[in-house]
C-alpha cells in the first residue's frame, strides 16, 4: 500500500489540482471521523464515475472538480474483501492529521495513494 508509480504521470496532475480545492473539507472529515470514534482510519474513495464504496461527500458536477470524493473508513473495506490483511493496512497508514488515504478508482489504476495536506 504505497503510492504507486504509475499515478506520478496519469493521475496526479488532476488529482493535486483537485486536492489543492478539496483538501480543507477532507481534513475535517478525517477528523470528525477520528474524533466521534467511527475510526482511526478515514479512506476517501475518489473516482469520475458513480461508484459504490462509502457515502458522496464532494460531486465534481455540483462542486466544479474533475473528481467525485466519497468518505468511508477501513472497515468498509475489510467487509467488501478489498482489504484482507487489516493488521498490514494500519501499519502502512500514513498519520491523518498529515496525510489524506485516497482511494482512487478509473478504469486502468485502482489503488489506495496517501497525499500530504497542505501546510497551513
């Protein structure tokens, strides 16, 4: 569960463009996620199609972004067998007051890609 290489080129331009835009609102429902014990380890789904995991937090049509973002956490993962070794995915979970676990989906690279929020 590292940042793969193969977003650098395809993914990563618009992805930081969004991210730049998204990155407040992210944080916060990291936080609130942690701080009201749901989990200690927020992902957030992002895709430009409809997809099923988590719940719609950002609507790229409503919100002017190239990506749609969605907000669950690990556990939702571990139900749906996309993430069967738990103990491996925490212990490569970056700390979310600094990074953002995005959860990018498309049609070529679906991965999990852990961003740095912007300094203050």
């Amino acid at each position: 569960m590292q940042n793969d290489p193969e977003l650098n080129g395809k993914y990563l331009g618009t992805i930081s463009r969004d991210f730049v835009k998204v990155s407040d609102t992210l944080k916060e429902a990291s936080y609130q996620i942690r701080k009201r014990g749901f989990s200690n380890f927020p992902v957030f789904p992002v895709c430009k199609e409809e997809q099923p995991i988590g719940q719609i937090l950002l609507d790229r049509s409503t919100a002017s972004l190239e990506w749609n973002y969605y907000v669950t956490y690990l556990d939702e993962f571990v139900q749906r067998g996309l993430v069967e070794d738990q103990e491996s995915f925490q212990a490569a979970y970056k700390d979310p007051d600094e990074f953002c676990c995005l959860f990018v989906v498309d049609k070529d690279f679906t991965n999990f890609v852990f961003i740095p929020y912007p300094e203050d």
